[in-house]
C-alpha cells in the first residue's frame, strides 16, 4: 500500500506555522512535522511505502500524491479556535467518498482508544461548504485528521508529550483500514 503523508503548514513553521498556542508557543507546524515523521516509521515497519511532503503549497501537495499515484492520502493537524475550552479530535474526508469516510473511521477510532480526547467523529468535506482543498483535490483515498486542540490546555499537553502515540493510532488506523477491520 502507498501512503502518502502531509504534515499541515509550513516546513519548521516559514512562512506559516499554522495554529500557535498563545501560553506556550507551541506550534502546529511543528506537532504536525513530528507525528508525520513517527507515522512514517510505523508505516515502513508495517510494510507500507510512504512518502511525505509538508508545504504551505496545497496545489504542490495534492499533485505530488496524484503524481506518486498514492492508495491513500493523510493530512495531519492540529486544531485551534478561539474558545480554549473547545477540545477533541476529528477526521475529515471527502462527503461523498465511501472509502474515505472509512479510512476516516478507522484513524478516529484508534485516536480515541488510545489517547484521553474527546470523540468530535468524522465529518464530510464539501467543496462551496465547507471543502478542505487537499480532500477535494487528491485522487487517493483520503483523510484530514485535526489530532487535537492546541488552543485547549489539556490538548495542547497531549500534542507535546504524547506525539508517539497519536502516530501510532494514525498508523494503526491505516492499516486497519487496509485490512477493513474498523467498520
């Protein structure tokens, strides 16, 4: 299987780091470039060709996955809204595709079993609603998984101490979904 990663935002956070938290500076770029790394260790030892791309270029991304011909597609964030008590995890996939939708759950659910987050599920991307550009434009099966809040103190702990197992569950999930064993 060929898994195509992309850690959200810019490479060490030039010219855009994505989602700071403002107490401890830690950045989203950063969190997303560690997990990513991880992902792809676990990945490779479970048999998996991967490659990754962190960019800021979303038309770059999108055409390196299609390009490498990728069976599946993961995007890696963290979220971030005003409200620090806002918190959780969710994955978004393309609103229409059935195989996304499941990838989808198969990340969510081993996020979830493994990590102390809230459950904030899966949701559907669609393009003049609410589309995400890398679900939209990306030809493999696909997924954008927003980790946890880092605007949210307790998130924002897990995003720090506990990038190794957020990859694992991500890692895990994919290769659940590989094998269909998350429905």
């Amino acid at each position: 299987m060929k898994v195509f990663l992309n850690p959200g935002h810019a490479p060490g956070g030039v010219p855009d780091p994505g989602a700071c938290n403002p107490v401890t500076g830690l950045r989203e770029s950063d969190v997303a470039a560690k997990i990513g790394a991880l992902v792809q260790k676990y990945l490779e030892a479970a048999g998996c060709t991967v490659e990754m791309l962190q960019s800021n270029d979303l038309y770059e991304i999108t055409s390196a996955s299609n390009n490498w011909d990728a069976d599946i597609f993961v995007s890696i964030h963290c979220n971030s809204v005003p409200d620090p008590d806002a918190n959780g995890t969710e994955c978004w996939h393309y609103y229409s595709s059935t195989a996304g939708r499941t990838l989808a759950k198969c990340i969510q659910k081993q996020i979830v079993d493994s990590l102390p987050v809230t459950d904030r599920g899966t949701k559907g991307a669609e393009p003049g609603v609410n589309g995400l550009y890398v679900l939209t434009n990306t030809d493999a099966v696909a997924c954008l998984v927003e980790t946890a809040f880092i605007s949210n103190p307790g998130d924002e702990d897990l995003l720090e101490t506990r990038q190794d197992d957020f990859a694992r569950a991500i890692a895990r999930g994919i290769t659940d979904y590989e094998l269909l064993d998350c429905v």
